[in-house]
C-alpha cells in the first residue's frame, strides 16, 4: 500500500502542492474552516508515474514543496454543519 492510499484509507483527502509563502496561508485557512492539514513531502517518482517532473527535477527543489492532505476536524464548525 503506497503512502498516499494509507491517508486515505485514514479519511485524509489530498487537495494541492504547494510551497512558501502559499503553504502557510493555505494552512492557517483550512484550519479556520474546521479541518486538520496534514503535509507530506512530495514524491517526484510520483509525477513523473502521471508523465511529468520537470518542475522537480532540479537539485533540491521537491523538498521546498509539501502536499497538503486536509480532513474533517474539531474546528468551529461540525462536521455536519459543513455538509
């Protein structure tokens, strides 16, 4: 089981890549709405299974990058109250 299906298989659902400064902000906001954010490193491997990795094929690069996993959360809201 690849890391990605064990996330899910946790209820967490991945919603982008990103790095700074976006991460953050992106972070603070899911968490303002409720959710947990979890953020994994990114696996170039993994783009390139989809056809590309350029964008991290320099030296370093991927690991400025997080993806970013969200999930339902002890936030403001219920959960049923965001459905």
């Amino acid at each position: 089981m690849s890391r990605e299906e064990e996330l899910v298989a946790q209820g967490w659902t991945r919603q982008t890549v990103m790095n700074e400064p976006r991460l953050s902000e992106v972070v603070e906001e899911y968490q303002s709405l409720g959710f947990e954010v979890r953020l994994e490193p990114i696996d170039p491997g993994r783009c390139n299974e989809q056809g590309c990795d350029a964008c991290f094929q320099g030296e370093g690069v991927a690991d400025r990058f997080r993806v970013v996993y969200t999930r339902p959360g002890g936030g403001p809201w219920g959960v049923d109250d965001l459905l």
